[in-house]
C-alpha cells in the first residue's frame, strides 16, 4: 500500500468501511433489522463513527472522495500546489519553488498541507516518486499531479484480481465450511541450501506450467459460452504461485 501512495488514514477509512458493511450484511439470527448500536458492538467502532460511515453509504458518498479519505502529506502538497492560487503563477500554472527562500517557497506548501512532518521528509519523498524535481537554480518544479511512489501497472492489478483476492476467498471459505472445504497445499522448505534455490526455480516453474496446460485444456474441452447469463457470474479456477523470502540472519 505505500509504495501505491495509500497513506495510514486512506487505510482506516477504507477499513472501517468494509467493517461496517460486513456487519451490515451479517444475517441476524432472530431476521432483526441491524442497527448502528448492534453493528458497534460488532465492528467495536464507536456508534458515532458507525453513524458517519452509514451516512456516507446511504448518499453514495464513495470512500475516496472528500475529507472522508485524507491522503498523505506529498499527495496533500501536489494538490495544494496545483489548486491553490498563492502557488500558482498569472497563467494558473504551478510555480516553481525554491525550499525555503522567497515566498512561497516549499517549506510555505508543507506548512499549508498541516501537521508537523518536516519540509525536508516531503521534499525526499516527492523527489524519489518524481512528483517533482530539483532544477539547477535549486528550485523545485512539480512533475506530477498525483502522488504515487512507484508504478502500479498492470501486473498489479491483475495480482489482486486472480491471486490476492482468491486467496483470501478461498480461506475464508475454508474457515467457515470445514466439511467442504477447497483444496488449499503449500509447499515450502526452510532448509534448501542456497545452490539449489535456481534448481527448484527453474523445476517449480516447469511444473506449474504443466499444470496451469493442463487445467486450461481441462475448461477449453468443457467451457460452453451458451451457458453464460447476463445476470450470473460464476469464475472457478486453481492458483499457483511462487513465493520466495529472503532469510535473515539469526543473532
């Protein structure tokens, strides 16, 4: 999440959401409307923020938009920069900063963005995620508009879609249906020398390809588009993947 640029906050707000409709969606043994008070004690949140969240919901407010989803302190300053006029120059542009030289300077933006990080920790942070750079006058100029420290292509999206998503589903299947659970193995060794880790990459890539054929031949001979509806979605499948974590060194 921070090196997509999701900040703490972003993180709680997203979180309290999902508590509160999970408790919402939470059948009541005796068929009983679930109140802001039954889903506090559920979720622990107060009924206060219960209440906020159940508001926001009901006008269809989403979680990123307004104060409902403060973003962190380079994302903040990008925006203030590129919205307030005081930063900007007489074509509406952003300016180009010196860090704390004449007004406005950056350590001016910092303050407008609140709390008490250091200009400089912003500067580092925007300048690794080029959100902006350094010019060789020494003044700053804003590349971005949004801030996000490192790329979130595809590959990203398409790991949460067809791998982290299923994963969790799977488990939380498991969890709650024990006699029918899915098929869930792992494969791990914590003794592997180190000359043999690209052996069983090189093998644990062969066999997961055969596999993966293997199960894709298996749907091609059985898929029927004619058994697809517009109002039924069904997606079954089997995951493979490797995993690697470095060891440390024990003291």
């Amino acid at each position: 999440m921070m090196r997509a640029g999701i900040s703490y906050s972003q993180f709680d707000a997203l979180a309290k959401r999902a508590f509160v409709e999970e408790a919402l969606a939470t059948p009541d043994p005796r068929a009983r409307a679930t109140n802001t008070s039954r889903v506090a004690v559920r979720t622990g949140l107060s009924r206060k923020e219960v209440a906020r969240v159940r508001i926001a919901m009901a006008q269809g407010v989403s979680v990123s938009s307004g104060s409902t989803f403060q973003s962190g302190h380079p994302a903040r300053a990008l925006q203030i920069w590129h919205s307030s006029a005081e930063f900007q120059d007489e074509n509406g542009s952003p300016m180009d900063l010196s860090f704390d030289g004449e007004e406005p300077n950056f350590v001016t933006l910092v303050k407008r963005v609140g709390g008490d990080v250091p200009a400089g920790a912003v500067r580092a942070e925007l300048l690794a995620a080029g959100g902006m750079v350094e010019l060789s006058n020494g003044n700053f100029r804003v590349q971005k508009r949004f801030f996000v420290p490192s790329s979130v292509g595809e590959d990203l999206i398409v790991g949460f879609a067809f791998i982290v998503s299923p994963v969790l589903e799977t488990l939380c299947h498991n969890l709650e249906n024990p006699s029918g659970a899915y098929i869930q193995r792992v494969a791990y060794s914590d003794r592997l020398p180190e000359d043999a880790l690209e052996e069983f990459r090189v093998m644990s890539h062969q066999q997961a390809e055969l596999l993966m054929q293997s199960v894709d031949k298996w749907f091609a001979e059985r898929e029927d588009d004619s058994n697809q509806t517009e109002d039924v979605e069904r997606r079954v499948g089997l995951g493979v993947f490797y995993f690697e974590r470095p060891g440390a060194t024990k003291r």
